[in-house]
C-alpha cells in the first residue's frame, strides 16, 4: 500500500500508478532483497535492467566515471538475457509489488520480436514494454536505433505488432528532434514515450593518454544533464498526444515537480538513487505539498501547468 | 565466534555528521562519523559509500571499509586519491555526511584459530575492525607493506592499532625491505587462514600461499562503484565462474573465485 494519498494516483501510458515516479532502468538491483530499507516508499513502477535476447558480460574496462556533477557509464547491456529473466529474476522482482516495465533492448528486428514473443510467455504480469532505442543497430553500422526516423519507425513497428501489451518508447536525446522522434512514435502505436536516456560524452584518461572507456563514448547521466532533460521534455509534451515520461537528471524533489509542470505525466529517476534512496518519497511529498498549495487535487492537474 | 561476522546487514542511507578527521600522514584520512540513525552492524570487509551530504559535486559516495563499527559510530581509514577523496579530508567536524551501508560481504569468520591478515597500504582499513573483532579467539598476525619513507607516520598509526604488526617497505626504511607477500609466505602453513586486501597485483600473487599448504585465501577487492548495491553493474568483474559484482557478491571473494586454481609445485 501507498503510503501516499489517492491525489498522486495516475495513468500513465495505460499503466495505473500509486505514485508517479519509476525507477529507471539500469540502476536498481532486480532483487527487492537488495533494496536499502524505505527505497520503496514512493515508488510508482519500476523498470527492469535492459534485457537482451542472449546474455551479455557487457563491457570490459573501465564502466564509470564521475563528471562534474554527473557520471558515464558504459555498462554494455550486461544482463542474463530474457530468457533467465521470465524463468528466474522477474518472480523476485515481482515481489517489489509495484508495476514491472521491462525495458528491452535489440542488436536486429528479428532479436527485438524474439525477445518479444519470450515475454509473451511469461506466467507473470508485465504491465509495459520499455523500448531502448539507445542501443545500436547493427544492420546500419551500429547506427543508434533512435537517431534515423526510419530505423525508429521500423523498431516501433516491430515491437507494435509482436506485443499486444502497453509499449513505451525510451527515445535517445541523440536524435535530432525530440518532439518529431516522439511524434513518430505515437503515429507507430506507442501508449507512452520515455524522455529520454543518456547523453554521450566521454572522459579522458590523462595520464594513460588514453579515453576512460574502451568504448570511447559513454552516456552522461545526473544532475548535470537535468535541464537538458526538462527542455526536452517540454519539446515532446508540445508534440505529442500520448503522455511523456521524463527522465533525465532528476535529483531534487522540486526537479521532478519541474518536469510534470513541463508536461510529463510521470518521472524516471535513476543516478540520483546512487546517492538518495529516499528520493522516490521525498517526490511524492514534494508533490502533495505543491497540489495543497496550489488548491488542486490531483497530480494529472499538474502535468503541462507551466505551458499555460 | 561472532556469528554475525561476514553476513550482510541490510544497507541504508543514513546522516552522519563528523566527530574527527585526522591526518594520518602525507596523504590519509582517519573520519569517525556519528549516524543519526543505527545501522546494521557491520562485518569487517563490508564498506559504506561516504559522501557529503546534500552536495551534487562530487556526486558519488566513495566506498571505505569501516575500521571500527559500533551501532551510531563509524570510523574510516582512507587515502585522498581524487575528488570525492579531496573533498571528504577537506571537512571539518560537525560536517554533515550522507553514508549507505553496511554493503557488500565482509570476511566470514575464520574456521581455524590462526590467521594472517595480509595488507598493502590503505588495504589495512578493513583489518583494524577485524582484530578488535576476533579478540583473542584467533591467533592473529597481521603484515603490512608500505612504499617507505614517508609513511612513517602512518606506520606507526597502525602500529598503535595492531601491536606487533609485521611492517614491510620497499626502500627498506621500514620494517623489512621487500613485500608484504613475500613475508606473509615465510607465515603461512596448514591450518593458517589469510585475508588479503590492498594492490590487485599483491592479491593475485597471495595465491602462492596455497602452494605452502594454506587452505583458505580470502581477497577484498576495490572497484569504482556507483548504487554499492548490486543495481548499476558499474562494478562487474570477469571471474571463473562469471560475471560477479564486488559491491555485493564481494567485495570479499574466495581467491579461487576470482583468480582461478592456483598453480601447484
């Protein structure tokens, strides 16, 4: 049960929520056992690592380094694969009792469907498919899926027609248009669009001479990249009929109250979990204390205020 | 023995603020920080990602061993390495802290009544709490290696916290000359346990003990981290046996687990 009261209580994308915040993906241990005591408070939903068809080790080397006020992270998409996930981690993850978002994440089409028709197959419930769209494409030179409007639009299309369930897009700030990415989205039948992901940046190593990540690039997360996160945000709520989760640098309960006031209807926190457990609750009061203030009576009223 | 040695406690994040912070040497911190709440208590080997609080740069806690962990108290032993370190030796007391912990899986207690305890450098931190904690129910023998002059007052610091500490440098000036691997070997046998923590080069080599007849070689590792709770991956490891995560499947390891079988004579 929420600890919170029925004002924060939303839809989202065809997803009912206590709360309107998620964890993101990539960030949270699966298991609920890991959980530091009081994480869950104020937890809407939460998303699932990036799940691929076979498992991967992710990426040797270096995988973080801190930024000012930010990190880079290059993971790699380490996870045990669908397969292990419907058979072992989502029963524990379940247990967390809130709404699963599995995002997923695809090298091909044919990987994406594949992947697709396995989670189809789980006994349990899956309440929305998270498309990552971050990942590269290997069939156009590693070409990020969600930075060419046809390889979105063939991505959204496949996943539209292999799963019969709620789909949210996780666009990538990549792409050179937010609102026009979101747009194609919605016109490709997803319920929701997630905006966005991580920001490639990258590090150098001065003293080896050499850049931190083998990979080179990494994505740029945390407080750093939270205004950039809001403006786009704010691109996509004015494109868009379907609601628009924001994520991206979140750290403050105010910044969240920010981003719904620009137009999404929920928020994805991630890399501010590292330092503040509690986040997820310290939002929902910020929420109830501005709802209060303000005289009204639901979190829905506040999505898109600032655009006025 | 102490049946809650080596077992997780469930992390939290809590405030602490800053009774003490005292240089222990050129480059090293001694912090003991008083928690607003109690924690799990922790085993040693199990660390708390530190960092001050309410600040977004540095952003990320940094995970320290605690030496010594009493149900409000910690104290912590580190080296000032970049940032997050530079920021942390720069409070004064009364700073405000934000710390989660107790993470990871510490040293389980030992089987036998003999161990050796087997540091580089700053790699003494998680010790300090272990001797205090095995008491006189284990035969310990601890043996450190310093790069030398200039450590001396860090030495010497560990010194008064493990009397009869094995020093070893690499200029000779203190202690013996030569490396702290080197000197644990003329110590170990059957029977004898070892713990390890500092340079991953000095662990892998820790692997020469089971040649002598040691049966159980336990290795803390040090990685950066990001969540400290098994959730970022940020800390992956390559292992034998598959992809580990120090934060939580360590960062204390099985030798084997993390090097492989060891070559044997």
């Amino acid at each position: 049960m929420s600890p919170f009261g029925t004002s924060l209580r939303t839809e989202v994308g065809g997803v009912d929520l206590d709360t309107p915040v998620i964890v993101a993906s990539g960030v949270w241990p699966m298991d609920p056992a890991l959980w530091p005591e009081g994480s869950l408070d104020g937890v809407g939903a939460v998303c699932s690592k990036g799940l691929t068809l076979k498992p991967r080790d992710g990426n040797p080397g270096c995988r973080i380094v801190e930024t000012y006020s930010g990190v880079l992270n290059s993971i790699g998409l380490q996870n045990s694969g669908v397969d292990h996930f419907v058979a072992q981690e989502l029963s524990a993850f379940s247990f967390a009792g809130r709404p699963i978002i599995v995002n997923i994440a695809f090298e091909t089409l044919d990987d994406l469907v594949e992947t697709v028709e396995v989670l189809k197959g789980s006994a349990l419930k899956i309440s929305a498919l998270e498309l990552n769209v971050s990942c590269p494409n290997v069939t156009r030179g590693g070409m990020t899926w969600g930075i060419h409007p046809e390889s979105l639009e063939s991505a959204v299309t496949a996943a539209r027609r292999a799963w019969n369930g709620i789909l949210w897009v996780k666009l990538s700030p990549q792409a050179p248009s937010v609102g026009e990415f979101a747009e194609l989205s919605q016109g490709c039948g997803a319920e929701a669009v997630v905006v966005g992901n991580t920001w490639l940046g990258m590090a150098i190593d001065n003293e080896r001479e050499r850049p931190f990540f083998e990979n080179v690039f990494a994505g740029l997360s945390g407080p750093a990249v939270f205004p950039l996160a809001l403006r786009a945000v704010w691109e996509a709520a004015g494109a868009v009929e379907i609601p628009v989760i924001g994520c991206g640098g979140i750290s403050r309960p105010q910044d969240a109250l920010s981003m719904i006031l620009a137009g999404a209807s929920a928020v994805e926190v991630g890399t501010a979990l590292f330092v503040d457990s509690r986040l997820p609750a310290s939002i929902c009061r910020e929420l109830e204390r501005h709802l209060r203030e303000k005289g009204l009576s639901s979190v829905g009223d506040l999505v898109g205020r600032a655009r006025r | 023995m102490d049946s809650g040695m080596g077992k997780p406690g469930s992390p939290a994040d809590r405030k602490g603020s800053l009774v003490f912070s005292r240089k222990v040497g050129e480059n090293c911190r001694h912090i003991a920080v008083e928690l607003s709440e109690a924690t799990a208590p922790s085993a040693p080997g199990q660390f708390f990602l530190v960092r001050e609080w309410g600040v977004f740069d540095p952003l990320l806690g940094r995970p320290l061993a605690s030496t010594v962990s009493g149900n409000c108290r910690l104290e912590f032993l580190f080296q000032v390495t970049g940032r997050g370190t530079s920021r942390l030796a720069s409070l004064t007391p009364g700073a405000a802290l934000e710390l989660r912990g107790p993470c990871g899986n510490g040293f389980p207690a030992p089987v036998g009544e003999k161990l050796l305890l087997v540091a580089g450098t700053l790699g003494i931190a998680p010790f300090l709490g272990a001797v205090s904690a095995l008491g006189e129910k284990v035969d310990v023998t601890a043996v450190l290696g310093v790069p030398g002059r200039g450590w001396e007052p860090f030495t010497e610091w560990c010194e008064d916290k493990i009397p009869g500490i094995r020093l070893n440098s690499d200029d000779g000036s203190l202690g013996r000359r030569g490396d702290p691997v080197e000197d644990s070997l003329t110590l170990v046998g059957p029977g004898r346990e070892l713990w390890g923590c500092g340079p991953e080069a000095m662990l892998r080599e820790l692997g020469r003990a089971y040649e002598k007849g040691c049966e159980k070689v336990l290795v803390s590792l040090e990685r950066r981290m990001g969540c400290g709770i098994g959730g970022c991956l940020s800390c992956s490891i390559t292992t034998p046996s598959g992809m580990k995560r120090v934060c939580v499947d360590g960062p204390v390891f099985d030798w084997r687990e993390v090097f492989g079988e060891p070559l044997r004579n």
